[in-house]
C-alpha cells in the first residue's frame, strides 16, 4: 500500500522533475511516484502543473487534487479524491497516463 486512504480518496507519494522537456510519469520508485513536469519551480508553477497534469491523467476535477505537504520540496503528498489508491495504481500500471 502506497499511503493511508479513505474510501473516497487516496494519498500518493509524489517525487517531482520540474523542467522537463513534457508532462509525464516516469514511474515508481518504492513506494514513491516519479513524474516530470515541463514547468519551472517558480511561484508554485511546477506544484500547479503537478496537480493539472495528475487531474487529467486520472480523470478528476482539478479541485480533486490537493497537495498535502511539500509545497517547495520536490518529494510532496497529494490527495485525489474520489479516486481509491488502488483504482490510482491500477490506473499507473495499465499506463494510461
């Protein structure tokens, strides 16, 4: 298991690469996943961009997404809600995003 979760939510452990050349998910590390962004780490444009990106990649309101804790770090906890930890993985592993 990835993070405590509740039945209509899920916590995700998320290691961000800003300035990358796209938007994508590089894939897990342990229990951490690893996704690049194309924004840079400048008035929070990366942490929205993370949150934009993982909204549309698991199919949730962008309200959905929030981070949790590390606002200016690059390992940060995200909810999505409505969304269970293990639809979220199964979501990663079938690489739909």
């Amino acid at each position: 298991m990835r993070g405590p979760t509740r039945a209509d939510s899920a916590l995700l452990r998320v290691r961000v690469q800003p300035r990358a050349s796209r938007d994508e998910v590089a894939g897990w590390d342990g229990a951490t996943l690893r996704v690049r962004v194309h924004a840079a780490p400048v008035d929070g444009e990366a942490n929205a961009a993370l949150l934009a990106f993982l909204a549309r990649a698991f199919r949730v309101p962008r309200s959905a997404v929030a981070l949790v804790r590390g606002g200016h770090a690059r390992d940060k906890l995200v909810r999505v809600e409505g969304c269970s930890l293990q639809t979220l993985e199964a979501r990663i592993k079938a690489g739909l995003l």
